[in-house]
C-alpha cells in the first residue's frame, strides 16, 4: 500500500471522527464559594441563559468541611476527603510532622494512589489546563499538565475566559480540558459578607465573566462543539464580628491546632487525654455556638471524614454565622491590605454541608447536556465518574456515581462512549494497515 492510499484512509478516519463531535473538549469553571441561595436572589443576565440551556440537579451537595481546596479535590479525584487526604486548607500532618498549606505539594499527595482528572487526560493522550485550581501546580504520578496558569488573587474572570480559550484553541497542542479556578465570589464574601453591596457588585461581575465566555466560545466557532460545567464548592454566610466570634479559650485554655480553619476546629492528638478534653468542650458548647465530635461518632462517618490521619480525634464545628477566635487574624488581614468600606460583619463557610447557604452551585452546558433538565441530586464526587464519560477516560477507583448525573447526558452512556471506542478501532486498523505496509 503506498502513502497516498494511507494519507487518505487517514483523512477519511479524521472527517468520520469530526461527524461524530470530534474529540470531545471540557471546560470546568469553578466560582468560588457562589451560593446557590444566591440564583434567586439577584437577576442575572447571563446565569439564567445558562440554566435555561443546560442541565442541574436539584441540589448539588458538597463535602464537609465545606472549605475550598478539600472540594475543588473532591472534584477532580471523585474521592471524599478522607480518601484524597486534602481534609482542609491547611492540615497538620501528624506523619511530616508539619502543618501544610497550598504552598506545599504535599497537601495534596498524601495518598499515592490519587490520579486527579488531569492526570488522567493527559496519560491518555489528551492536553489538560488548569488555571490556578488548586493542587494542579504539581505533578502526579511524574505528569504536569500541558498548560498551567499559577495562583493571582486580582485576576479577572475574563482574563481566565482569554487564556482557557487560548488553551482550547491552540494549533498544536489544543486542551481538551481546561479546570478555571475564580476567587470571586469567596473573596467579597469573607470581606463584606454575603448582604453587602460589594458583593452585589462581584456578583454581576461574575454573571458578566460567564456571559463573556459563551461569547468568545461563539466568536471562536466552538459553541457547538464544547461542553462547559460551571460549578462552585461551597456557599457562604454573614459572620457579625461583634457577636459571631467564639472564643475558645474562655473554655479550654489552648488554640485549636491547625489555627487558619474559624468554623471549623481539630483540635489535634496532642492531646493525651481527648475524652477529658471533649468532656470540657462539649461542656462549653452549651455556652456556645459551636458542636463537638469525637471521630467515632457516627456524623463524621456520614459526612466521610474519619478514615485519615490527618483528621484529628477531636472536631468542632461552629453553628452557622459563628466562626473562631482565629477569624480576628483575617478580619486583622483584610484591615491592614486596606479593603475599603469595611463594616463589623464579614462572611465564611466550612460549615455543616445542610446548611442552605452552604449549598454550591452546579449547571453543565454543551453538546452532550439536555436542556432546561433537572436531574435528581448528586454530589460533587460524581462530577470525576461524568468527565470521565464526556472525555471517555477510564475511571480509577472513585466514590462517584453516575446514577443521578447520567440522565443529564443528551446521549446515553453506551452512545457518549461510542466515539472513543471508535477511535480506538481505527487506530487498531491503521496500525494493522501500516503494519502490513512495512513488513
Ligand atoms: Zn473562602
């Protein structure tokens, strides 16, 4: 066979490939802290088109605790938090002996086993993009991803729309999913609270953000062609710095250990006598607003976050609108980089995952999402098991389901992944056809 008859078997390949949606491409969008309480109460221009055009569950449900980087893991390992070991912000390991923070890799690579999404794609073949989501600075299993945009807190969504565009549309290497990561509306939330005006005004620039990226998906020909989740990890909620700090020490006289979590408190293995300590906490939890856990009770094992070392034998857990005494040092912060408007109420999260202002937000568009669908619940873990099946990756051990999330899909499961299995019979035949050619 000559290689003019190769070339065009090639290209006949490639066109049946493109009929059939081409390599499928992903975006992630996660808005940080977005409550979904919020949907309703604003109108929002560009939001509402989405919803209108896509698919969301009822309630989109989140991990405990409900803070930023356990969640955005959640998301791309489809792992609970005790399995991928990201158990906070900031852990203390008792293993390194050492508390760790988004600046230490190691955060996020307790478990050797944990292959993020990214990783993935990339072992198959595909080019992934994160732009600041948190734990993709690093490698795993000896892989970086092919494009990676670090950590800027001024960074405007349509900065991040540009540049995962870019990614998408490159000529030689073009991403097949791209993860953006958005500080906003977390960050106006922690400063102003959820009521204020400024966080009104982040709002609709969020909303704005979102519609610019359906607009230059259009602009570049890739409306049609490109799904987009957009999804947040937690809510927030209004924190009065004159009556919502608990202060610890007028019941125990020791900080809590790590310190940087305000709702939510480990008290670490330090300590040798925990039931004494518990006995004295859970005696202080009448006076205030906060609950208190022992590993073996059975919340911790509902809310899966038990089974790791790094989850110490002691957690406490302030009632919504009431954080730590810790929160003086963020309230100190916001202060002293000169935010301005500042009033005594301020916001945060971390809190129990019932709490409705600690419910995210979760809306999928694209060619391969029903529209105006709304399937029944499903957790943030179940989002691994879907980019699986849109990308037509082979899934690692997970604690997602695809019960709830597969009816969103336009396609049933067996013809999303036709495509790649497709793909996979025509590499096998050109292989054979090359093969042949040579020998
Ligand atoms: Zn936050």
């Amino acid at each position: 066979m000559n290689t003019l008859v190769l070339a065009y078997l090639v290209m006949q390949f490639v066109t049946h490939w493109k009929c059939l949606g081409g390599v499928p491409q992903l975006v992630v969008v996660s808005l940080d802290g977005f409550p979904k309480e919020q949907l309703s109460r604003h109108p929002w221009e560009h939001l509402t088109w989405v919803y209108a055009h896509g698919s969301h569950p009822r309630r989109f449900i989140n991990q405990f605790p409900t803070k930023s980087f356990p969640n955005h893991f959640s998301i791309a390992t489809g792992l609970y938090q005790e399995s991928h070991g990201v158990v906070g912000n900031t852990v203390f390991d008792p293993n390194l002996k050492r508390i760790l923070t988004i600046k230490d890799h190691e955060l996020f690579t307790q478990n050797p086993g944990v292959m993020p999404l990214w990783t993935l794609n990339e072992q198959l073949g595909g080019h992934s993009g994160c732009i600041m989501w948190p734990g993709c600075d690093g490698p795993f299993n000896g892989r970086n991803v092919t494009y990676w945009e670090p950590y800027r807190g001024n960074a405007t969504l349509t900065e991040l729309v540009d540049l995962a565009v870019k990614w998408l549309t490159d000529s030689m290497t073009p991403a097949n999913l791209v993860f953006v990561y958005h500080n906003q509306p977390d960050l106006a939330g922690h400063v102003y609270g959820p009521d204020s005006s400024y966080y009104s005004d982040e709002l609709k620039k969020v909303d704005a953000g979102i519609g610019y990226l359906f607009q230059m998906l259009q602009l570049r020909g890739l409306r049609q062609s490109v799904d987009v989740v957009i999804l947040s990890d937690h809510g927030t909620a209004s924190v009065s710095a004159q009556t919502g700090i608990i202060d610890l020490n007028t019941v125990l006289n020791r900080n809590c250990i790590p310190s940087p979590a305000p709702p939510r408190c480990l008290i670490s293995g330090l300590f040798k006598k925990d039931l004494y300590v518990y006995a004295k906490l859970q005696n202080g939890s009448r006076a205030n607003h906060y609950r208190v856990f022992l590993k073996e009770n059975p919340h911790m094992q509902a809310w899966h976050y038990k089974d790791n070392p790094r989850i110490s034998s002691i957690t406490l857990v302030a009632e919504i609108g009431y954080v730590f005494q810790d929160f003086r040092k963020y309230i100190k912060g916001y202060q002293e980089e000169g935010y301005p408007g500042l009033t005594e109420t301020f916001g945060d999260h971390g809190y129990e995952v019932d709490n409705p202002s600690m419910e995210p937000i979760f809306v999928a568009v694209g060619p391969s999402f029903r529209k105006k669908f709304i399937a029944e619940d499903f957790s943030n873990v179940d989002v691994y098991p879907l980019v699986c099946v849109l990308l037509g990756l082979p899934p690692g051990p997970n604690n997602g389901s695809l019960d709830a999330i597969n009816t969103m899909l336009a396609r049933s499961i067996p013809l999303q992944l036709m495509p790649p299995i497709l793909v996979a019979l025509g590499t096998l035949v050109l292989w054979m056809l090359l093969s042949t050619q040579v020998t």
